[in-house]
C-alpha cells in the first residue's frame, strides 16, 4: 500500500490547508525514515527552496536513498539548475503567448506564470504547462518569458508555497488534490507480484501494434511470472516512476509522447522496451538506411533526395529506374510511401513530400507477393511472417480511400521453416540497433535476400503474429522483462 508524504520546511508553510497526518516537518523527516520496509512512500516536497546541499535538496537526496518515490527528483532539481529545454515543444510559443496577452504593449515585456504539478487556469497555455511538468516534474514550478519582436521562455524555477497570495493557494490546493489522486488512486496488492510492468497504449489508435486481444494476453502471460502488467495512456507520464518498467505498444515517434515516455523510463533505470536508442534508430528511414550500409547489410538500391537538388532528381531514373519507390523518414505502416512510373510523379510526388520532410528516400522497386517479418528480441529470432501484398495494391496496407481490402494476407510459420540466409539476415540487421523487440522487413528476389527496415515497437496482433507460438509468443516477451529486472536489482549489468 502506498503511504503519501508532504514534507514542508516550517509548519506555518501548511497554515492556509487543513491538518493532515500526511504533512511532515521537513526537519523531522531527515531525522528518521518513515514507512515500514513493505510500505510504497510517495514524497511530495514542498520545501521553500531546492538550492544544492540546502534542506529541500537533502529531503529529494534522502527520499531516493531510502527507496521513497519523490517529486522533484534530485535529478530534476539539477537539471532545473541547469535550466535546458530539451524536450519542450515550443516552436508555436509566441503564437500562443500573442494570443494570451492584450494586443500593444512595448517591444519588450516580461510576464510570468505559476504551474501546479502541471496544471495552469490559462487554457492557451495547458499544453505547455503540461509538457514542463512533464520535463521538470516539480510541484510549484514559475514560468517567465520575455519578449524581444518574439516571445521566448527566460526561466523556468521552482517556486515556493510560502510565496503563494490566496487564490494561488487555491488553485495549488486543487491542483494537489488532483495530482495526489491520480498519483495514488488505488493502492496496489504489491505483495502478490515481483514487479509491474506500465504497458503505454492507445485504445482509440486506428493502427496499434498490438490489437486489444494481445494487451490482454500480455497481461495474462505477466500474471503467470509474478508480474503484473498494467495499460497507461500518454497522460499517466507523471506515474511512470512508479513501475519497473514499461512496455510500449503505441506506435512510436521521436516528436511524441512515446518518446519521451522511453526517455524518462531509461533515466529512471526502469526496463523498456523499445528502449530510446532504438527508437530514435528505427523511426527515420534515412538514419536506418546509413546504419545499415555501414554494416554492408543488403538492402535495396537507394538515393538520399535534398530539397532544390534538381540535378539529382533528374539522375534519378537513370539511378534507380522505374517504378521508384518515394519514402518519407518517419513514415509507418505503408503510409508516407508513394509508387512513381513516370518523370512526370516523381517531380509532383517529390514536390509533395518535400512540403513534410527536408530529405526523401528514394528506393528500386522490388516486387514480390509478400514481405519476409523476422520477429526478434535480446538477439534471438522469435516468429516468422509473411505479409502479402493488399490485393490490387503494392504494399501490404493499402490507405487509398477506395480500397475495398485494407490489408494483405498472411502466414505464420516456425522460425525453422523460413531461410536461413533471411533469418541470419534479419539477426544481423538488428545486431547494431540493441537488444530490443523488433520486427524486420526483408525481400527475397530470386536468390538475392534485402532488408526494406527494421522496426522497433513490432506488430504482435492476436490471430497473427502469435498464430504459431500462441501464448507463449507473450510468455516469452514476459520472461525476458522478468530476466532484466532480476539482473537490474541484483546490479548486474548486460
């Protein structure tokens, strides 16, 4: 059962709110630890100030010695320190502030703004509230942008909750009463499982990589082991501490929350699958592409397109010859791919997906009935797929608005019984990327075997993927979480 702690540095900081049990002395809770050894403590740290080697530091430094989940993290104070960015979507800020603030003024204005554990009453500033929090997590945290023809963040500091006047107390009270509830919304029988697993998913994903029949078997198989695997959404980041590790099934992308979802899990030292480094190697087709040529890995002829290049773009036909094959970077499950014949779709198709992308894979085209998935994971070919081409189409998936069959066919088969040369190829193409779960793409023409991609966060749809193995297709997923959190806890490094 989780217990909830506040911890503020002098009693009249908590004078406006009622008494709580759950509200310590900051100097108190340095003196002795508190919670029984079985007992999940959430610290919540609202001391005046965070500055190094200062009371509120050593509560946050204390808290993680003693296995106390606490917010802000020392981690997040020194990065609050450092006051870096990274991570923030603010492209659209000052368009958003220019919205906010009255027209006028002078051509440099100063303007700040208080977040409560990511929340702000200024509805053109909720997702940039949310995404700081998400960044920083820090109670109270003070937002102040300044304006120079633009606006621009200046600062981002904690602030304290003896600073607040009366309605800001308010508002930091609700915001609390939410934070804690969603937080600590049900204490969990953690006697009964070794570990918890988060597994991020979308319900309302038109294409997820695992339909809602596997989520459930996933659970199931974790259940068996001693896990227990429980579904997020992308508004749980704030909780994601609270696991030992996470299990995306969202499709990925390096501008989402899936991301930043696996970035904070790593820095957490949480076991994820499909780690950063992974994902960041497996979503764009042109980082791929050069990963796999340094390797001298086979894969189908290709051009790299820049935008106002129209020399190269002239080349291209004799290059490649036609039909080419057009692929945006970040592109998934057949989408972001055109099929060009003459010069005349390449130049249209080209002018298109430069409106999207500064660069444009340009690939033969290699046809074959179906595509060979070599699934993969720690190393080791797991299943065996052919994906066929949707019927009338080119791809597997056919996104066209008059498609009467979305999707091809396929036929699942033990990894034995598919070549050798394309397992053995598959292995090699995931060897620099990590120890992931992934699925590779392959072509066989004749007796030449090319790799089209390799993907992280790989479809495993029940009634699919699992058609050969079944349960144990999940069980076997399960089990190497399990083996990576025993060596994480028993500090054995891979």
């Amino acid at each position: 059962m989780s217990r909830l702690v506040i911890v503020v540095e002098k009693a009249s900081d908590w004078g406006s709110y009622f008494p709580s049990e759950n509200v310590v002395a900051a100097q108190d809770y340095l003196k002795e630890a508190i919670g029984k050894d079985d007992e999940r403590v959430q610290v919540i740290n609202l001391c005046r100030s965070y500055k190094y080697l200062g009371v509120g530091y050593y509560v946050s430094l204390l808290a993680e010695a003693r296995g106390h989940k606490v917010i802000p993290s020392v981690r997040t104070i020194n990065d609050l320190r450092k006051r870096a960015l990274y991570g923030l979507d603010i492209e659209d800020l000052n368009q958003k502030l220019s919205n906010f603030l009255p027209a006028g003024g002078r051509d440099t204005t100063d303007l700040g703004v208080l977040v409560y554990f990511g929340e702000t009453s200024y509805p053109a500033l909720v997702d940039l509230a949310r995404q700081v929090f998400e960044t920083f997590p820090c109670p109270i945290l003070r937002l102040e942008f300044e304006r120079e023809k633009v606006w621009q963040i200046s600062a981002i500091k904690p602030a304290g909750l003896h600073t607040l006047a009366d309605p800001q107390e308010d508002s930091f009270a609700e915001a609390l009463n939410k934070f804690s509830k969603k937080l600590w919304r049900k204490p969990r029988a953690r006697r009964q499982f070794r570990y918890d697993i988060a597994m991020l998913a979308d319900p309302n994903e038109a294409m997820p990589p695992s339909n809602k029949r596997a989520l459930k078997s996933f659970i199931e198989a974790g259940k068996e082991i001693a896990i227990e695997v429980e579904t997020i959404g992308k508004n749980d980041y704030s909780s994601l501490a609270e696991y030992d590790g996470l299990f995306i099934r969202e499709t990925t992308a390096l501008d989402n929350h899936t991301y930043r979802f696996a970035n904070k899990a790593e820095k957490e030292g949480m076991v994820v699958i499909d780690d950063p480094g992974s994902i960041l190697k497996c979503t764009n087709k042109i980082y791929l592409h050069d990963l796999l040529r340094s390797r001298k890995l086979p894969t189908p002829k290709t051009e790299i397109l820049y935008r106002d290049n129209g020399k190269r773009l002239e080349e291209l036909p004799d290059l490649l010859g036609f039909p080419i094959v057009l692929k945006i970077p970040d592109g998934s499950f057949s989408r972001g791919i055109v099929k060009v014949e003459t010069p005349e779709q390449l130049k249209t198709a080209v002018e298109n997906l430069f409106q999207h992308t500064a660069l444009v894979l340009a690939q033969e085209f290699l046809f074959t009935e179906f595509d060979w998935r070599i699934g993969v994971l720690d190393g080791e070919a797991l299943y065996a797929c052919q994906y066929f081409m949707s019927r009338g189409h080119w791809q597997i998936y056919n996104h066209g608005a008059n498609a009467t069959q979305k999707s091809g066919g396929f036929k699942t088969l033990p990894v034995r019984n598919a070549p050798s040369e394309i397992v053995k190829l598959a292995l090699k193409a995931t060897a620099p990327i990590g120890d992931g779960l992934y699925g590779v793409d392959l072509k066989q023409v004749g007796n030449r075997s090319v790799v089209i991609e390799v993907n992280d966060n790989p479809s495993i749809d029940a009634g699919v993927e699992d058609a050969y193995l079944g349960e144990d297709l999940y069980r076997r997923i399960m089990e190497e979480f399990l083996r990576r959190m025993e060596r994480k806890r028993l500090g054995i490094k891979d």
